[in-house]
C-alpha cells in the first residue's frame, strides 16, 4: 500500500471531498466519514447553485447575491423594515443597511417613515425596482428550472423533504444561524 497523497494540482473541486474524507478518516481515526461527505457535498452544491445564479442572471445586472436577495425580500414584503428584511434574508442588519443603501442611490428602493413608529423607516421598491427584480427573477427562476431539471419532481419533493427534516433537527443541537 502506498502512502502517496496527490498532489494538490491533481485533486478539483470534487474529488477534493474523497480526499478530504480519506485523509481526516487516516489520521482521526473515529470521525464520522458519511456525515461529512453529506456536509461536504451540501456546502459545495450550495456554493455552486449560487455562484452560477449570481454570474449568470445577477452580476450582469450589477448586483450582488446578497444584493438580490435584500430587493426579493423587500419586493415580497414591503412594506417592510430593514430589521424584518435581514431576518428573513438570513443576512446581519448592518449588511443589509449598506447593500439598501446602495439600493437607493441606484433608485431601486425607496425608504419611509412608519406610520407607526416615527423612529422606524420602512422599505419599499421603486417602480424602478420592481421592473428590475421581477425582470430578474424569471431569470432567476429559468436558471433554477435548469438546475432542478437533472431531478425528476418526485426526486425534487424527496430533496426538499430531506433538507426539511436536517434544517428542523438543527434545533435539536441548538445550531447557530442567522434568524
């Protein structure tokens, strides 16, 4: 048997994982080699699913992921506060205040006082921004049809219930995330 690693240059995004797992399972020698590649290819499909919307349907439009999703969440809830659209956009209230910023220097939202609260300021699209995002999201939606398109529906029903029931154990093991 052989102790030869490969060489970083001959291993790529994929088959980094096999390595990954055989090297931590040789050398701590007890770890979980399943639950790791379980995480391993989540974490890697997941940057891979975003990284193709945000290059192909996004970026050509000038904005950010981040930045598509702070206008999704406005566009679906305005009107609403920034506190509310960085809690459901899964992003820090500070990220979300620069990125509306920029928002509405590009005429994209608008922000205003709440009639409830003179301390609050909502946020609501600009009929400039709602062009743009319903504009970009039949893009958006094009591309995931192109991502699901390898799973047949049920396959895709079965994918949804599974990330369902790993999201709700999370709550099991008090994981951190963004609320």
């Amino acid at each position: 048997m052989s102790n030869e690693q490969p060489e970083p240059e001959h291993l790529h995004f994929w088959s980094f994982i096999d390595h990954a797992i055989e090297r931590t399972s040789r050398e701590l020698p007890g770890i979980d080699p399943l639950a790791m590649r379980l995480v391993l290819t989540l974490h890697r499909a997941a940057n891979m699913l975003v990284y193709d919307l945000e290059s192909t349907v996004h970026r050509p439009r000038g904005w950010s992921w981040p930045g598509f999703r702070v206008l999704f969440v406005i566009w679906l809830s305005a009107p609403v506060e920034a506190r509310k659209v960085a809690e459901l956009s899964g992003m820090s209230r500070a990220a979300v205040s620069a990125l509306v910023n920029t928002l509405e220097r590009d005429g994209l939202v608008s922000k205003e006082r709440a009639p409830y609260d003179g301390r609050a300021v909502q946020l609501r699209l600009t009929d400039a921004g709602l062009e743009a995002i319903t504009s970009a999201f039949r893009s958006h939606n094009e591309r995931e049809q192109e991502w699901a398109g390898s799973l047949s529906a049920e396959e895709q029903k079965t994918l949804i219930d599974l990330l369902a029931k790993l999201t709700a154990h999370s709550t099991h093991f008090d994981a951190r995330h963004r609320a």
